[in-house]
C-alpha cells in the first residue's frame, strides 16, 4: 500500500518567518522552504499554499525510513502534540534533504558564471581582434 503524507512546519528562525513544507511518498521525504516576512495567520498559510503549490522547488528525495504506526493512547498523543508544537524547526531528514537542494543549486549556480565568464572573455577577445585589425588596415 502506497503512502502518501505532508506535513507543514512553520516556525521563527530569529529574523523570518520559516515554513518547512514536506512530503513522503513512496517512503521518500521531499522538502521544500517557504519563507514568510510578518508571522503568517493560518489562513494566510493556507491561502499561499493553494495558490504557489506548483512553483515550490522541493529537494531530492531522501530515504524517510520506515516508522510503523501503531495504536497511540489519547494521553500520549495529546503529550506528543504539545512537543511537536513547542519543539523548533525541522527534523533531521528534512535538513538533508534541503542540503541536497542547496548544493544543486550551487552547482547550477557556478556553471551558469562560469559561462558567462567563459563569453564575456570570448567577447573580449574578439574586441581585441578586431582592433587590432582597424589599426592595421592602412599599410
């Protein structure tokens, strides 16, 4: 049986409002960081989630592991609920994941400069020709 979960984490990292949105299926965990300005209402979250959920750029899938879920007595849940809404950020697959996210883009980053750096020094060099040959021309 295919499982599909998400989850939304959002949390104040210090300047930002910080949401973390993740997704498994398939039992591998995409991440993706939503940066909010001002702290965001609930609706607000929603609202942003429902229009921009096509252009969020989640991470490489990771391994989420397996978890078994069992039956959980109502008390230890409510205890469960309460740390997840007191804890802060992320868990540690959804770090990995977003650290995946960052080097590619890194990587597509340097590439990309190194093109440019690699034209703008053909265009220079082509500059150079051809003034070289305008200050020959009248011999």
């Amino acid at each position: 049986m295919q499982e599909n979960k998400s989850r939304l984490t959002v949390f104040y990292d210090g300047t930002f409002w910080i949401g973390i949105y993740e997704r498994i299926s398939k039992n591998e965990l995409e991440a993706c960081k939503i940066t909010f300005g001002a702290e965001p209402k609930d609706y607000e979250v929603y609202e942003f989630l429902l229009q921009n959920w096509a252009r969020f750029k989640f991470s490489p899938p990771v391994s989420a592991g397996e978890k078994q879920e069992k039956k959980i007595n109502p008390k230890r849940m409510k205890r469960l609920v309460k740390k997840e809404l007191d804890s802060h950020g992320t868990g540690t697959k959804s770090q990995q994941a977003l650290q995946l996210q960052r080097e590619e883009n890194k990587i597509v980053r340097s590439r990309k400069s190194r093109e440019q750096k690699e034209e703008e020094k053909e265009r220079h060099f082509e500059l150079k020709q051809q003034k070289k040959k305008e200050k020959h021309r009248g011999r």
